[in-house]
C-alpha cells in the first residue's frame, strides 16, 4: 500500500468522525473536457445522518440528479459555486435553506485531490432563532409606531455605590412623542432630570427607585403643564438596570372626573345645606330576594337631626332601626313600591309613630339601584291650619246659636207689634178730623 493510499484513507478517516456532514465530489468531462458535471465520490457518516439518505442512493449519482437536492434552479446555483472553486482554487462560504431536507445550514467548499470538498454546518435552530428576532423587531417596531398608548424605557444612572441618581430615556414610541410634546431626538439625548431640575426629588421618582428595588410595579397619573394634557403611566421593571414606562393620554377621562367630582361636591354641600330632609335608601333583601327594608347610605343633617344623631352614626343601618313604625304605615310600601317599578311617588304622610307626630310631604325617585327620599315637613303650618278650622267650626256652632236666638226674638215679638199697629190704625182713624198736619205725619211714620 502506498504513501498516497494511506493519505487519502487517513482523510477518509479524519472526516467520518467529524460531527459535521461533509461530502466529496468530482467533475465529469464532456469528451471535449468540458466539465459537464459533479458527481459524489464521498460522503461521511454525518452526511447520511443528516440527510436522511444511505450511500446506494448518493455515491456515484451526479450533482444535476442528486437525491438530496431536486429543484433544478438551486441545483445550477451549487453547479456553478462547485465549478468556481475547483477552477479558481479559492474557498468560499454561503448559506443555503434547503426544502427537501427543511433545514437551513452554512456551508464551505475547498478544492482537495481534483475534487471540491464540502463541510456542512447545520443553522436551522439559528435561523429559526434569527428569524424570531427578526419577527420581535418588526413587531417591536410596529408596537413603538403604531401603540396608541406611549411606550418608553428608561435605562438606571447609578452612581459609584450603585445608587440610582437619575433615569434616561432609550426608547420612545410615537405616541410618547405625540404626548409628551418632547421631539424624540430630545427625549433620547437627556436624562429626566435635565428635563426637569426637580425630578429627582419628586415622590414619582422615588416609586421609580422603589420599583427597581423591589419589583412591584405602579400606576401613577400626572399633569403635563407644557401642553395640557393628564398621562396615567403604568411602571414596571424590566431588569436589574432598565424600565419599561406605558402610559396614556387620559385628559378626558381625568376632566370629567374633576367636573364630576365637582359637581358631586356642589351637590354634597346643596344635600348638607338643604332644610328639607334627603337620604338615600339601599334595599335590604331577605333569601327570596324579596325587599324586607332599607339601609341608609347616605343622609343629611337635617333628617338624622329627627333621631338626634348624626349621618355617620346612621350610614349603613337599617331604616327600621330608627323608625320601626315606617314598615307598617304606608311609607315603608311607598319606598319600596318606587325601587321596583321606577315609578316616582308622591304622598302626604301623618307620621303619628316612634314618638313622633309630623307631617310629611314624602317623594321617592329611584336612582341606580337606591331610593332617594325627600321630605318636606309642615307640621307647624298644618297644626295651625287644624287650630284654624278648629276656631272656624267652634264660630259656626255659635252663629248658629245666634241665629236660633234672634229667630225665637222676632217671633215672640211679632204679636205686640200687629197689635200695636191695628191700635194706631183705628186711632188715627177715629181722630183725623181732629189731628193737625203735623200728628198726621206722626201716625204715618
């Protein structure tokens, strides 16, 4: 056995234990020694493993009908690199994604003994970890120019001893530079504090550091005079050294709760202020669902001042606690009549129980799923109106009294005086001969 012999079974050797697939092919002169073609002469142990394929169906079979490869445009393009390298002499290295063995592998071709060596080297896994980053990076992308909410990360300025002395912004998606107002090469170039002198002192920077070191993530909201807006910002921590800031644009939800939170207070001091009685009334249901009474939620002086207490002392107790009259009166109906059908009721009420003796003029309206009662009390106006008809009635039974006496006076009467003028009649009759102008005009009279 020769020295070449033994060079070429040693190479043989060296790559059937190599862990990468590694195949040798040939040309195949035209009679004209053209080279017309490539054909496999060796292959490793690892280039059956990884292409699934056994020597009878590789070596000796050419590159133009090669088993491990059938699509004729990528079989031309390995042609051409395989003829590049065995005429130029020259190494070369590319990538391949191969669809009849579905995987993707890097591959470099030298020209060794009249033949052009390949050594391949599997990426599939890199590829498919390349092509996940890539797919992260275009939906980061998207995220940062399409979120409607503002995205930014902020990366720790620490001082020697590790302490966190400021933030810098690193990334910021458009809807941040729409919100803040801030041009995002700005927003990237300085630090919170350049921003603002005062950030670092602020309570919002002191949960940032807070959240660093703990964890917990927080949720803050906070007025931007610059432009006028109100951000809710979410803050959660991304790693030892950076954080992750969602935020929104809630001037609009945040307006309407300052005018409601106003208007509740205008209403609050109208309620408290108010001389009628109002409170609000829960349902309280037995285990049929049925309603058995009510709870006071909220109520106002004025009413809780009947009972000699105070709103608070009443808020959360039951209705019949206070007045246990009112469940059987009408008025405990009334309420409840209102909370199950909507209806707003109207009624008049002598609230003659508990120890009390009111007049009321009761409405209950249903709001949301409580009974707001008000109540008007003319006790004094309409005691006086009793004393009033009181005084009218006890007058008519004396006019009456009156009447009967000056009847029974003109009738016993009545007979002197007919008699008294049939007297004057005949006398005047008797004696008009006698009398003078003057005792005529008596008797006529």
């Amino acid at each position: 056995m020769d020295l070449e012999i033994l060079d070429k079974q040693a190479v043989v050797s060296f790559f059937d234990q190599q862990p990468q697939p590694a195949f040798w092919m040939i040309p195949v002169f035209t009679e004209n020694l053209q080279i017309a073609d490539f054909e496999y002469r060796y292959c490793n142990h690892e280039f059956y493993t990884y292409t699934n394929l056994s020597p009878e169906k590789v070596l000796g079979k050419r590159l133009s009908s090669s088993p491990a490869v059938s699509e004729q445009t990528t079989r031309k393009k390995l042609y051409e690199e395989i003829l590049q390298v065995y005429q130029s002499g020259e190494r070369m290295q590319a990538w391949l994604y191969n669809p009849d063995l579905e995987k993707y592998y890097s591959y470099t071709r030298n020209r060794i003994e009249g033949g052009v060596l390949t050594v391949l080297q599997d990426r599939t896994e890199e590829h498919a970890m390349m092509q996940q980053l890539e797919t992260q990076k275009r939906l980061m992308d998207n995220i940062l120019t399409q979120s409607s909410n503002g995205i930014t990360v902020g990366k720790m300025i620490r001082d020697s001893s590790g302490k966190i002395t400021d933030i810098r912004t690193i990334l910021a998606s458009d809807a941040a530079v729409r919100f803040t107002g801030i041009p995002k090469d700005l927003y990237l170039s300085k630090t919170a504090s350049e921003f603002d002198p005062q950030f670092v002192g602020s309570p919002y920077f002191q949960q940032c550091v807070a959240c660093m070191e703990t964890g917990e993530p927080f949720l803050s909201q906070y007025y931007l005079a610059n432009i006028g807006r109100w951000l809710e910002v979410t803050v959660s921590r991304m790693d030892a050294e950076h954080q992750i800031y969602i935020f929104t644009d809630v001037t609009s939800v945040k307006e309407s709760q300052i005018r409601s939170n106003q208007a509740a207070e205008r209403l609050g001091a109208v309620f408290n202020a108010s001389q009628s009685g109002m409170f609000i009334f829960a349902p309280e249901k037995n285990r049929e669902d049925e309603v058995i009474d009510f709870r006071f939620v909220i109520t106002n002086p004025t009413f809780a001042a009947y009972v000699g207490t105070t709103p608070d002392v009443l808020k959360g107790e039951l209705g019949s606690t206070f007045f246990p009259g009112y469940l059987h009166n009408g008025v405990f109906d009334q309420y409840k009549k209102t909370y199950l059908t909507g209806e707003t009721l109207r009624q008049n009420v002598h609230y003659h129980v508990d120890g009390h003796d009111l007049y009321l003029d009761l409405l209950s309206t249903k709001v949301q799923d409580e009974v707001l009662v008000t109540f008007t009390d003319y006790t004094e106006s309409k005691k006086t109106q009793l004393q009033l008809q009181k005084a009218v009635e006890d007058l008519k039974h004396s006019n009456e009294s009156l009447e009967e006496f000056a009847y029974a006076a003109s009738h016993d009467l009545q007979e002197p005086l007919r008699k008294i003028n049939t007297f004057s009649d005949r006398l005047k009759t008797e004696l008009s001969s006698q009398l003078n102008e003057t005792q005529q005009r008596m008797f006529e009279r």
